[in-house]
C-alpha cells in the first residue's frame, strides 16, 4: 500500500505546473456552476416529488424510473450536496434516491448499475448510511441475473431477432461493472468480483479494434459463448468503423476504475490506449468537445457535450493513475474549460438542465443537440474530480 501511494505522489508530481493554468476553472467559476446546478435540480424538483418521475432530456422531458438515466439526478443532488454543503439539496438527495427503490429489482436490461450506483452509491459514500449499503448489494444481486458463464458476460439488452441479436452485449455495461466492485468491498462476497472481471476480459477480447477504437454492440452465441459479430445501435451505422464518441468514454472510465479498484496492469494499459486514441484522433475538435462519432463528421458535425464530460472525469480519474497524468490532466482541465464556456454552459437560470449541445443518438434523431441529464451529471463529477486533485496537492 505505501508503494501504491509513494507512486500516486510521484505521478501527481508530473503534472503539478498545470494547475491553475486554467482561468475559466478557478473556484468562483466552479462554485458558480453548482449554483446554476442547484436552480435547475430546483426547477425539476417539483415534478420529480409529485410524479416519481425523473428528468432525462430537453427532447424526452421527464422519464418513469425504469428508464435507463433516472439515476441521475439523484445522482446530481449528491454532487451538488458534496460541493455545497447545503442540507435542504441533502434532504432532497434522500428523497430522490428512496423513489428509486423498487429498481433494485430490474431485471429488464443491464442498466441497474447506471440507475443504483449514481443514487444509492454516491449516498453510501457521502453519508455511510446502512440502508443505501443493503440496497447497493441486492441491486448488485439482481445485476448477476444477467451473467451467462458461457459467455462470460452481462447480457445488456435481450435477444432480437429482428437485428440478429442473441446475447447483445454494449460498451456502456462496462459502467455497471464499478457496482458490482464496490459490493464485493462491501461484502467480501468474491461472486462480483468474479463476474465484474469476467465481463471486463470479454469485453477487452472481442470489442475493441487493433486501433483501440470499441462499437457500440458486440453480439455472442449464449450458448458457446462464440463471438457473433460487431454491430452498432448508437454511432455511425458502419460497425467496422464507427467510434460513437459516448462509447469510447465509457470504455476510458471503465477501464479506469477497474484498475483503480483491482490494481490489474492490463487494465491501465487499456485504458491508456483508448486516452490514446481519443486525445490523438485527427477529428477531435480544437475545444476538445467531440462529435457524436470520431469516425463520422462528414456525416454531421454536431457535438456530444455528454461524451466530452465522460471524457473529462474518466482522465481525471485516470491521471493519478498513469505515467501519462500530465496529459489526462492538461486535457481535462481543456475539457471543462470549454464546457463551462457560454457556449455550452446554460447560464440562464432556466430549464432544468446544466449543459448545451449533447447528443442522445444521432442516426436514430433522437436528443439531438440538448440537454442531457447524464451530461450534466459527469460534468459535475468532473469538476469534483479537477477540484481534489488541486486540493490534493495544496493548490487553490
């Protein structure tokens, strides 16, 4: 352990010149954007407490909790009760979160981790309260319903025929993974463990390219485990070449806590790869906020302030981490800079959500150009993240 944090210490080092390099970024700026965030949780409070429902989009409105993003803004309030203090948002987080319960039971799709970890997980972390604990580790328990040995995976959607899809498995399930991890530190049940390390290897076997690019979907045989064949539902329709830019910034985040959390190299060096391939990729735009699809602005140019949030906290993440931290650093603090610009940030007090300009899926126009619940959320994850590190090393 005194390895781990001497080499933390050193790696910090490397990129310590960098801070505060950014003006947009300094502490009035990112207390600002937590103010804004605190009207618009306001503005959606309302209907969340009468409904149940939860925002997810400026096109989608609000969504029941089965929906994919109705973590999220429970998700948000904690955040924003992490930075601000204020025992009214905290109040608020509680209430959202216990709306969310009966998720602990969804078995229709991949996404109880999206839905209980941005909840139930970020208020054990902030409060240790016992009864968020419970309900993290049955969710996990449900998750596990959807593991096949055979294929050594989580089935993310269930079969459909009409697209030939028999265990269709998606980049973004690497994101449950971090569930399934915390349980086993919760429990010291090694069952999660098992099945969060087994998803991770398929996932690093069949669905990355020789460039370390990821489709979206990756189809298997349930019942040999084979690999079918590559296949997109978001991203550029081209499953041999599209870079749906969501995608690989889930694959930098979740390749990131797997090594955080289980210390495997193969894991850093994975997730250096994909920074690799987002960082360098000759289609990023200068203010470093992408298009939906690396692989595709000829196609449409419009940008994804989702995908370059994800981004963004997933280096940061990753910096304290890696020999490359300089670089995740610089690139991140980029990142927010032009997020917390007026040209995505929304600074009119009105709506309900923080960041212009993310895309839900281009090809299938839906949530094109808008707000995002999951945008806004990783964005504030981020800032949290830049905002630690600077505290980490004694820099204001």
């Amino acid at each position: 352990m005194k390895q781990i944090v001497l080499l933390a210490v050193l790696l910090f080092s490397n990129f310590l010149p960098l801070i505060a390099q950014e003006p947009g970024l300094n502490d009035q700026r990112i207390a600002r954007i937590f103010s804004l965030e605190k009207k618009y949780l306001q503005n959606a409070w309302d209907h969340v407490k009468t409904t149940g429902e939860m925002p997810r989009s400026t096109q989608k409105g609000f969504q029941p909790i089965e929906d994919w993003t109705s973590g999220f803004y429970a998700g948000n309030l904690w955040l924003t009760y992490e930075f601000t203090g204020d025992k009214k948002i905290l109040k608020k987080a509680r209430q959202a979160t216990a709306l969310l319960e009966a998720d602990k039971d969804l078995t229709l799709n991949h996404d109880i981790g999206f839905i209980m970890y941005c909840s139930y997980g970020n208020g054990y972390r902030l409060t240790h309260d016992k009864v968020y604990k419970d309900i993290l580790m049955h969710a996990s328990r449900t998750a596990l319903t959807r593991y096949n040995p055979q294929v050594q995976s989580i089935m993310s959607w269930d079969p459909q025929p009409e697209r030939d899809w028999k265990f269709p498995v998606i980049i973004d399930n690497l994101m449950n993974l971090e569930m399934l991890l915390k349980t086993t530190a919760l429990s010291n049940d090694s069952s999660f463990y098992k099945v969060a390390l087994a998803h991770a290897n398929t996932t690093l076997k069949n669905q990355y390219r020789a460039d370390y690019s990821c489709s979206h979907v990756v189809d298997y045989d349930p019942g040999t485990g084979a690999f079918r064949k590559r296949d997109w539902n978001n991203g550029n329709s081209d499953p041999a070449t599209a870079a749906w830019s969501r995608g690989q910034a889930w694959g930098l985040y979740g390749f990131g806590f797997l090594y955080r959390d289980t210390r495997h190299k193969k894991y850093l060096e994975q997730a250096d790869h994909i920074a690799g391939y987002i960082l360098h990729h000759p289609n990023m735009p200068n203010d470093m906020v992408p298009y939906w699809d690396y692989s595709a602005p000829q196609i449409s140019t419009m940008r994804d302030a989702s995908a370059a949030a994800i981004t963004a906290s997933a280096l940061l993440q990753l910096a304290p981490l890696s020999v490359h931290g300089k670089e995740y650093f610089a690139a991140a603090a980029k990142i927010l800079t032009s997020l917390a610009s007026p040209e995505y940030l929304n600074e009119t007090g009105q709506g309900i959500f923080l960041l212009k300009h993310a895309t839900g899926n281009y090809l299938r126009k839906s949530e094109l150009d808008a707000g995002l619940v999951y945008a806004d959320y990783y964005f504030l994850e981020a800032l949290l993240r830049y905002r630690a590190l600077k505290k980490k090393m004694g820099r204001r």
